[in-house]
C-alpha cells in the first residue's frame, strides 16, 4: 500500500523549469493535492525536452515536463488580469503552500511576495526557491542551475579533470537535489503548521545548495586543499578511478587506509607494496602519483568483471563506472523502483526516474501524468464554488483556459 504522509496538504505551484515543480512533485508523491498555476502559453519547460532530444508534444509525450510535474492537477490563469488574482486568492485561502520559483520582483508586481500574503493569508507556508538568496548584489540575478549551482559555486571547474575545461554539467542536476532540501523545509514547516496554525516564509537557493554540497571542500580548502585535481595525483590513491582490461572503469573507494589497503595488496598479490611509502594515509598520499601509476599497472591486467569479483570478495568498497544510459537497465535500480516504466498519453513506455525518499515501502505513486495547460482549470473551480455562468464568462474573457 503506498504511504502518503501528506494526503489533505493543498499546495499552490507557482513554479517553472525544473526545480521549483521537482519540489512540488515531491509534494504530491507524497499524497499532497498540488495544483499547477501557468499562463496560457505554459511553463516554458514544456518545451526543454526538445533541446535534449526528446519529444517535447505536450497532448502526447513529454517525458522531461512529465517527470517534475507529474500528479499534479493543471490550472491556467492570466495573473496579470484582477480576476485571475482573485481566483488565485481564493486557492490561497484554503491551501497550505504556495510554492514558487519566480523571481521575487514579478511576485511583488503581483501582490505575491511574503509580506503581501502573510498580512492576507498568516496560515499560509510561503516557499521560495531561487538562484542566490534573498540578500547580496546577486538577489535579483537569473539563477539557473547551470549558473547559480555550478558555475558560481565552484563545482562546475573543480570537479573536472585539472588543466582541462569546466565540465558540461548535467542539465537538472542541481535543480533536483534543491528540490528535495525544500520539500524537507516545507514539510518542517507544515509541522509548525499543524502545532500552531500559523505559516512561514521557506527559502532555498540553488547557490545555497551547491555550497552545502561542497561542504566538506568549503572546509579543506582553507588549509591547503587544492582543486581541481587530477587522477594522476587524487585527494588519496585508493579513492580513485582505475581503467580496466577491457576499457571499462572501476572506481575504488577505500576511507580506512590503514584497515583495507593490506587487503587490496593481497588483492593484487602485492605484499611488497606494505612498506615505508604506501602504509599510512599521509604516506600514501604523499607518494600519491607513484602508487596511482602501480594501481594503473594492477587494475590494467584485469576486465571489469574480474576486478568487480576480486573486490567484492575482499569487501573493498568499490563501484563499476556507469554512464547513465546503463543506469536504464542496472538491476538495482529498477528493483528499488528508482526508476520505473511509465507509460505516456500516447500509450508509450518509457524508464522515468522517481522522487527518492521513500516511506515504509518501495510502491511507486504514479497517480497521473504531467497535467495539460488548464487541464482541470473547470474543476478546481467548482471546487472553490464557480458555477457554470462565471466559468463561461472567465472562459470568454480569456482569464482561464480549459483543455480538454
């Protein structure tokens, strides 16, 4: 039976792109009734797909729109029209959240911002997710992730290869992890909520994110921690990737120098290798480029599969090198349901990769697909009491839009 904690939360997404609606999929995953704002012309990610070579026909199949905004419900409204901001106060009366990704200036010009709504509406749980934070001469900047999570953090130049380029960093990436930090601030905050009946402002920046993510070299970095590296001298020689027999690559992942790496010399039939330079972690690390080239000359003698019996049977962390493609079929995965088969409008199937937290269970809440623009535009105003008159007559004047 699948587990939703939040099953009576209503949430307001007013978000585009992908980290803003990946937070609020999270949301309705886990049971709550999330109700996705656009304009008519619609969340401009509706057509990213098509930049990443998939299809990208939202009454069909939209895999990349589907999995940030599937199980939600689709509303479309012109907020720039008092009526349409009237039908969004009405939503914001009875929900719990309103979550948004939009830039803080266009939600003041929209008497949206905090301050507007908690005098209006104290209960509500205001939630923000933005480039760089509230405060500082980048307030205001465009923050997408590939700027704000990884070029400005850091990530994006030293984690690549040293003397090389920055790396082209995963589209979404950053966006995701972000996602999932505010769904956990909002679900803090429905606590408060639920304790005393009063909501609260909630923010995270993709910059925040990034940095939190680079915590531990934010630390050693100012004490001489140099970035980016190379393979040939890593932070350790047993932490690091090693090229296999047959091209593929392992990474090897040894924290406990002094505990494992005797066991990967027997590995290896190396007992040589316990001597003065290699034994301790601040030795090895010094030796780092010498041992790394013998590594190489070991690991090169054998294929992936072998090395990956070899290390297992030591109970050597270690881990093959995928590409994410690999990812598609890795039994590990699919049997956890960190991805699984879905099936689009038009009756394709597809391997979508789902929300990560699970509760009690593995059951995957696949309610419904990414909502058309306005597709339940006519019953969410029912809901707040619209009869068929009022509809017609928003209809007609182009505040809401209806698809069928």
């Amino acid at each position: 039976m699948i587990n939703k904690p939040l099953e009576g939360v209503k949430v307001i997404d007013l978000t585009y792109f992908v980290a803003g609606p990946g937070t609020a999929r999270i949301l309705a995953d886990w049971g709550a009734d999330v109700i996705k704002v656009e304009p008519s012309f619609g969340d401009p990610a509706r057509k990213t797909g098509a930049t990443m070579s998939m299809p990208a026909i939202c009454e069909e199949s939209n895999m990349f729109y589907s999995t940030y905004n599937m199980n939600k419900r689709g509303l479309c409204l012109d907020l720039k029209n008092p009526k349409g901001l009237k039908i969004m106060d009405d939503l914001l009366k009875e929900a719990n959240v309103l979550v948004t990704s939009y830039r803080t200036g266009a939600l003041k010009r929209l008497n949206l911002d905090y301050d507007t709504l908690k005098e209006k509406h104290p209960h509500l749980i205001w939630a923000q997710i933005n480039g760089f934070g509230d405060l500082g001469p980048a307030k205001d900047n465009p923050g997408f992730d590939t700027v704000a999570f990884w070029a400005r953090s850091g990530v994006m130049i030293d984690t690549a290869e040293k003397d090389t380029s920055p790396i082209n960093p995963l589209i979404g990436f950053g966006d995701s992890s972000t996602a999932c930090s505010l769904a956990g601030g909002i679900s803090a905050a429905l606590y408060h909520q639920l304790k005393t009946g009063m909501g609260q402002k909630v923010m995270v920046s993709l910059f925040a994110q990034a940095i939190w993510g680079a915590s531990s070299e934010i630390a050693s970095t100012q004490f001489g921690d140099e970035y980016p590296k190379s393979r040939k001298n890593a932070i350790a020689p047993d932490i690091n990737s090693y090229k296999c027999k047959d091209g593929n690559w392992i990474f090897l992942s040894i924290l406990e120098h002094e505990r494992y790496f005797p066991i990967l010399c027997e590995v290896f039939g190396r007992p040589d290798l316990l001597n003065e330079k290699f034994t301790t972690t601040i030795d090895a690390k010094k030796n780092a480029p010498e041992l790394i080239e013998i590594l190489d000359g070991e690991f090169i003698k054998y294929t992936r599969p072998e090395i990956l019996d070899m290390l297992t049977k030591a109970d050597i962390a270690h881990e093959r090198v995928q590409h994410i493609k690999e990812v598609l079929t890795d039994a590990q995965a699919i049997e956890n349901n960190y991805i699984h088969e879905f099936t689009t409008r038009n009756g394709e199937k597809t391997m979508m990769a789902m929300t990560p937290i699970k509760f009690g269970n593995i059951e995957v809440n696949i309610i419904s697909d990414a909502p058309l623009i306005g597709e339940h535009s006519d019953e969410i105003l029912r809901e707040l009491g619209y009869d068929d008159k009022l509809i017609e007559k928003l209809l007609d004047e182009k505040v809401i839009v209806i698809t069928k």
